[in-house]
C-alpha cells in the first residue's frame, strides 16, 4: 500500500513539469510581445498544430508559413516521443 509521501512523489515531477511549460509559454509570450512592440513594419507569419484527441490540425499563414507549420510539426513530434518516455518512465516506477 503507497504512503502518504510515496504518493506526493509520484505528483513532484508531472507539477514541474507543469511549472516549467507555464513558463516557457509565458516566456514566448512576453518575447513575441516585446518583437512586435519593436518591429514597427514587417510580414508576420504564424504555423501551428492543435490536437484534439490523437488528431492534429495544422494551421499556418504568412509569407513564411511552410516554415513555420514545419517547426510546429517538428515540435510536436518530439513532445509526443517525450510524453511517451515519460510513460513509460511512470510504469517502471509502478512496478
């Protein structure tokens, strides 16, 4: 039967994770907030994937939109091998 403090445990590293990401998206935010507030002309450009359940939608526009949905694409790739080692890592500590 898990303890109290084995359970608390098992929470730290997903709640960091957490942390971490809030950030990191924080962070973007203020860094494309603070290049737009500088750059007074210019193209803007924009590439995204949103999953909705095991489905992606990518979406992009701009002059240099193929790029863009091609790092969005990259990226979620490695956040789904990422999420998947997490995994597997959360099992082998179950057993």
């Amino acid at each position: 039967m898990a303890t109290d403090a084995e359970d608390s445990s098992k929470l730290q590293k997903p709640l960091i994770l957490l942390v971490i990401g809030f950030f990191v998206i924080l962070a973007g935010i203020i860094i494309l907030i603070v290049a737009t507030a500088l750059q007074r002309s210019g193209s803007v450009n924009f590439g995204a994937i949103i999953f909705i359940g095991p489905f992606p939608i990518v979406v992009g526009a701009g002059p240099e939109a193929t790029w863009m949905i091609l790092i969005a694409i990259i990226i979620a790739v490695l956040s789904i091998i990422m999420f998947l080692v997490m995994r597997k890592e959360t099992k082998k500590a179950d057993v």
